[in-house]
C-alpha cells in the first residue's frame, strides 16, 4: 500500500474537516494560548488543511503579525486560500510543502510552530521533530496535538463504532502510520532536545449530530482503500456507511472523540 494520506483532501475533505474543528477547535485554541500565542508573532501552521484554524490564528497575531500556512496539498492550500481570502484575512502566506521538505529558510524566522493531527500521518516524526530543533531559531515555541485514535469510544458500546475504529487503525498500520501516535509524542519531543513545558491527554464527548458524523465520513472517504485491500466486502461496507449515519442522529447516543495528546515547550 502506498503511504498516501488516507483522507480525502480539498473539497472532499471540507466537512469532515470542519467537523474535526468543532470537535478539537476549544481545546486547540486553549493550549494555544497558554503555550504563548499573541499579536505580531510570525506562526506557522503545518497541515493548515482547508483553513480553519488558520483563520484564527490569523486573527489572533493581527494584522501586524503573520501566518505561514503550509500543507502538501495544493488542493487543501487552495480551498484554504478562497475561505481566508473570501473573510477578508490577508495575512497569511501559503506554502505547498511537505514537513519533511521544510527548510532553514522556511523555518528560521518562526516565532510558534502550530500542528494537529499532522505528524501522525509522517511515517517517522522523529525526523521532523530534530529538523525543527536544528533550524528553528532558539527558544521558538512549539504546539502539538496527536491522536490516541484507538481510545475513541461509544456510549452504550455500538458495534458500527468499534468497527469504523479498527478499521481505520488498521488502514493506517498498512500504510506504515501510527494511528495512536500521540501516546509516543512526549517521549519523541524528549528525545529530539526540545524544551517541554507541558502536556495535557483531552478527551471529549458530543451528543450533537454533526460532531458525531466524523466516523461516517472518516469510513467514507476511506471506502475504497478499504475495498482495496480487501478489508471488508462491498455489502458490509455499505450496511456499516448506513449505520454510523444512523447513529449520527440517534440522540441518546454519546461519542467521544479520539484522545488527543497536548505538549508545547521551546525548541
């Protein structure tokens, strides 16, 4: 299996994308702010995906500040770019990059590296992390949150649920990626060098509808890598695709989201 990202991007990642802000958006922007974010800073948003939580950043720094949004989709940088453009935020520059092929000249005048949800989807963080500590200028503050997907759960147990979970988790090992990355972060940025100043594990719980769609359209949009690799037939997927819908809307049904690793410090 190719080591893709697994998710639709751009257009087609939209509203997934938009759910994964309403379900980690508050606790994103908390630990945010506690790590040291303020006005005129230059930050960086590594996997700025379709712009949401680069539309806030760039609010926060004002318009004296600055943000670098980079993401290796062209598509995902485009549809970030129309929605900033469109609610007039004009701070911002886009780069169309991979985080392994960030370089000294891209990174050396960052004050904050923000990314979530992006180093679990890199075959060896550990490279990453170093390259930071190496071309970041001193004491540039860091922000990141990985998932602990496994741990994400259902209330009462349904079974669609656990086996969107498994599914998801085993596509990733597949492809090489840790989908419970978050649990080795700490010890990742320990190891590199870099200056921890605190890490928090957030676990959250929705009863709303469209929170509780992430598992549809995280199944959906890996439907045919699943059918791919032969990991479910076509019948089974579609009755799971029409059951998570199903319990998106059941109201006495709660979710929480994946455990999500906090940790912020300087490099």
């Amino acid at each position: 299996m190719s080591d893709e990202y697994l998710l639709a991007v751009g257009k087609e990642g939209a509203a997934r994308l938009s759910t994964v802000q309403e379900l980690y958006g508050d606790e994103s922007k908390i630990i945010l702010a506690k790590a040291g974010l303020h006005r005129n800073m230059t930050v960086m948003d590594v996997g700025c995906g379709t712009g949401l939580m680069t539309h806030w950043l760039a609010e926060q720094v004002g318009g004296d500040g600055k943000i670098i949004a980079v993401d290796n989709s062209q598509s995902h940088i485009d549809f970030a770019k129309k929605h900033l453009v469109h609610n007039k935020i004009h701070n911002v520059n886009y780069l169309c990059k991979s985080i392994d092929d960030l370089s000294y000249a891209d990174l050396h005048s960052i004050d904050l590296i923000y990314a979530r949800l992006i180093l679990v989807h890199n075959k060896n963080p550990l490279i990453f992390i170093n390259q930071l500590k190496e071309q970041c200028k001193k004491n540039t503050i860091f922000v990141f949150e990985e998932p602990v997907t496994s741990e994400s759960g259902c209330y009462p147990v349904q079974e669609c649920f656990k086996k969107h979970i498994a599914l998801y988790c085993d596509l990733g090992k597949r492809a090489g990626f840790d989908y419970d990355f978050g649990e080795k972060l700490p010890s990742l940025a320990s190891t590199a060098g870099l200056s921890i100043k605190g890490v928090r594990k957030v676990k959250s719980y929705y009863l709303n509808s469209k929170s509780k769609l992430i598992a549809y359209q995280r199944t959906k949009e890996c439907a045919n890598k699943y059918l791919k690799e032969k990991m479910i037939s076509p019948s089974e997927l579609n009755i799971l695709l029409t059951q998570l819908l199903e319990l998106a809307n059941k109201q006495d049904i709660l979710i929480s989201g994946v455990n999500m690793m906090q940790i912020w410090g300087t490099i």
